[in-house]
C-alpha cells in the first residue's frame, strides 16, 4: 500500500474512532441525586410516574447502552423500546429489543412501530420519554398510516424511494406523509408526556427533521411537497399500486407543524453529525502533514457530478501546494435501474467514477460511510488511486462494466480496494478523502 493510501484510510479511521457515541454522551449527558441534565435542562426523575427510552436507527443500541452508563443508579428508573440493527450486549430488564430492517423495512420495522405507538399512546403528562434517534431509522420502524396495507408493499415502497435519486430530505418527505411514524407523528403520540430527544445526525446541516424522517420533530414539508416530489422522480410509475392510489386521489393527510401544541414539552439535542466526523479526519490530516481543504458543496449531487467538482477541486489545489487533502462530508446520489442485480453502495460507485477520472495521475481517493455499511455490500467504502483503472483493466474487468452494472463491490472487492470496518454503531454520512501528493 503506498503512503497516500495509508494515510487516506488512517485519516477515515481516525475519524471514525474520534467521533464514537460514547465520548459524546458523556460530556453533553449529566446524572446526579436523581437529575438527568442535557444542555442546561434539567428532569427530577422522582417527579414522574413513568421515565421511557426510546431508541431507533443504526446507532440505537450503543446509544441506549451509553445513555444508561450515563445514568448509573438512575439507570433501573427507565424502561425503554430499542429499535436498531443487530444487538450489542445485552439490556436491562424493561427494554424491549427489535432488529429492524435497513434499507427497507421487515417484520421486526413494523412489529416495532405497532409497540412504540402503543406505548407511547399510554403516557400521560405525569410521565417522562427520552428518544434516541440516529440514521435509518426511517426503515427500521414503520407503520403506514393506511394499517392494513401488507410489509411486501411497504418494503416496495421503501425499495422504489431509496432507489430514485432523491436527495434524503425529499425522499422522506414522501415517507413522513405515508407514515404513522415519521414526521412528528411519535410526538404527538407521546404528548402530553415531557420529551427530550437526542439526535445522532447523518443529515445536511439545518435539515434535522429529516433525520429517520423526523418522528419526534415539527415537520416543514407539506403534502404538496410530497405529490411534487413524486411527479419529479417519476415515483408514480414505479411506486406500488396503493401507494399510487393514495397519490392519484391525493389523500395524504398533513404531519405536525412548529407551534403545535403537542410540541410543547419537547427539547431536542444533537450529540454528534457529520461536522463532528469531519473535523476529526481534518485534524488527523494535518497531524499527517496534508495541507487541508474542506468543501462540502456537493452534498446530495449526483455521484458523477460530485466526482467531477471534487477531482477537478483536487487538481486546482494541488496546483497550488503539495500534499494537499480535500474532505468532503455528506451524502450524494445514485439512480439505481430497478433490474440492477449488483452489489455496492454509493460510496463504492463515487470511488470507482474517480477511478476513471485520476487514471494514470498521483492522486488517491478514499470514499466511505461512517456507519460501516456501504449499500447491499459488506464494506464501508472503498480506496481507489491512478493505478485501479489499469489493474481493474489486467484482470478483464473494466472500472466502466461495474460501473454500468452498478456492480461496484463485485470489482473492488476483487483488487483488494473495499473497505471494511463492519457496523460501528455510529451514523454521521459519509466522509470523502482526496489527497495528492
């Protein structure tokens, strides 16, 4: 491996590492003589009838587990509901554990709702919920607002969304208005209970509400959002035959909006989003004597696109200066035709466009997602430099067939150029490394 590849994949794991859940929980998460303190607010615990945790997304079991470390002695007042990938050590008696499904719901999605909606639908104003909440959880827990519709249409659905293009904050504007789960609506089922939600971001900056659509938080999409936004990606076309009829005869009803009542009683937090893992991977960077830029202008641009910016970006840089590393934080976007059969992600597909790109220069590009899962692959990622496209092309696969195939673990996988970390139990997008030398 030559040095700038190390030093691309150290700068990724650095990153990883320094952005954990559990620092994080414990300098913003404080317990003491029976008092829960977040951000200067303050719950006496003793005050309330019933104190509930309610965790959803990848990063749900090391959250609770963290949260419940925090709590210490405090930790046997709270029953809770965890909804995430698979477990991590076991819970507490009075904690109800689902493996939901990612990326499209399964049983366990929507046997979670039905629980979470019937608990929460028991609290009273006496009583107190904390959620937990980070990225995917918009699969993990579902329930359609039309209750009688079967998991094969609701996991179609998911299917049809995550597969058009949409940047995430449309997609789950689609899905906030289907759903009895998303876009505020677990708010309204907890209210009138006190609410504190701490969040794990994997979402643009200012857009919160889209992180696992939003359960607990007022929703500024509107229905009309969701008709336009299923006309502009031809969702239509390929959506299920309910769904399309839910659109043709435009009966979505609307989600809950800043200055409802049933917000009243809610604070919300961010622990940790992709600023956080950024900052971290630039610090390593120039720790390792890169000559650092951040430009997260691409965020939710189309894989080629954000290929071409921050290639060219690249170049530009290195025009000026030597060893120069460009990072990019956040999420884009790959159209996959729904007769692909390959494996990937959008972090493998962005690494093997740049493959093309750099071909034949001294330039190394790293791609990959902090949640360790990249797609339907088992990598997090992959590193690509000027010498892939050759070797790709000396085994007789060229980096355009996997790419045309949207194949791109399949290729990378056989050069030796995935990354895998295996689920960190964390969730703040991806994280983009460019260096030249």
């Amino acid at each position: 491996m030559n040095n700038a590849r190390k030093d691309a994949l150290d700068i990724f794991l650095y990153a990883l590492e320094t952005s954990r859940v559990e620092p994080a929980m414990e300098r913003r998460l404080r317990f003491s003589g029976g008092t829960m303190e977040i951000d200067s607010h303050r719950y006496v615990l003793r005050e309330y009838g019933r104190c509930l945790v309610v965790a959803i997304g990848k990063a749900a079991h090391v959250l609770v587990s963290s949260f419940l470390r925090q709590a210490g002695n405090d930790a046997q007042r709270f029953e809770g509901i965890v909804v995430g990938a698979e477990p991590e050590g076991a819970l507490p008696r009075g904690f109800r554990v689902y493996r939901g499904g990612h990326p499209s719901p399964n049983e366990a999605s929507v046997a979670a709702a039905a629980d979470v909606l019937r608990t929460l639908g028991s609290l009273t104003e006496r009583d107190l919920v904390v959620f937990l909440i980070s990225g995917g959880g918009s699969a993990m827990l579902e329930q359609f607002l039309q209750s009688d519709l079967p998991l094969e249409t609701i996991a179609a659905t998911h299917k049809t969304l995550v597969g058009c293009g949409a940047p995430i904050a449309a997609m789950n504007a689609v899905r906030k208005h289907l759903s009895a789960v998303k876009g505020g609506r677990l708010a309204a089922a907890a209210a009138p209970a006190e609410q504190v939600t701490l969040f794990v971001s994997d979402v643009p900056p200012g857009e919160l509400d889209a992180l696992s659509s939003g359960p607990t938080l007022p929703d500024r999409s509107t229905v009309d959002d969701a008709y336009r936004i299923a006309d502009e990606y031809g969702l239509m076309e390929r959506f299920p035959t309910p769904i399309k009829e839910i659109l043709r005869y435009r009966s979505l009803t609307e989600t809950p909006k800043s200055g409802d009542a049933i917000f009243a009683r809610s604070h919300w937090s961010v622990l940790l989003d992709s600023a956080s893992l950024e900052e971290a991977a630039a610090a390593r960077a120039a720790e390792l004597g890169w000559s650092v830029e951040i430009d997260n202008r691409c965020d939710d641009w189309s894989a080629e696109k954000a290929a071409g910016y921050l290639v060219e970006r690249l170049r530009e840089m290195r025009g000026k200066g030597e060893r120069v590393c460009l990072l990019s934080a956040g999420e884009i976007t790959v159209r996959v035709p729904a007769e692909a059969r390959g494996r990937g992600g959008r972090n493998q597909h962005f690494a093997l466009l740049c493959a093309e790109q750099i071909a034949g220069e001294e330039i190394t590009v790293l791609s990959g997602g902090s949640d360790g899962v990249d797609g339907n692959s088992p990598a997090a990622g992959a590193v690509v430099d000027g010498r892939t496209a050759e070797h790709a092309l000396q085994r007789k696969n060229p980096v355009a067939d996997a790419l045309r195939a949207f194949d791109s673990y399949s290729l990378l996988a056989l050069l030796g150029d995935t990354i895998v970390t295996g689920p960190t139990g964390n969730n703040l997008r991806d994280l983009r490394i460019l260096l030249a030398p």
